[in-house]
C-alpha cells in the first residue's frame, strides 16, 4: 500500500509543475458544467 502511495506522490509532483494539455481540457470541461449547473440550480430556486 505505502509503495502504490509513494509512486502515486511522485506522479502527482511530476504533473504540478505543467499541467498536460488532456488535465487543462477536463478542468475546462467541468468548469462549464460548474457553470451550467450553477445557472440551472438558481433558476430552480427563484421558481
């Protein structure tokens, strides 16, 4: 457990630096669905 916790530490530190191309896309990708959610959610609040 502690070894697969180790590689899995390195891996994230090996990322932090430049985030991949696919790592920003996804962040985009959830975002706007933040966002939609976000629009959607309040407009079933205010009726």
């Amino acid at each position: 457990i502690r070894n697969a916790f180790d590689n899995r530490s390195k891996a994230d530190y090996a990322l932090k630096p430049s985030l991949s191309e696919k790592d920003i896309k996804v962040s985009l990708r959830k975002a706007k669905e933040f966002i939609i959610f976000s629009k959607n959610y309040f407009k079933i609040e205010q009726g």
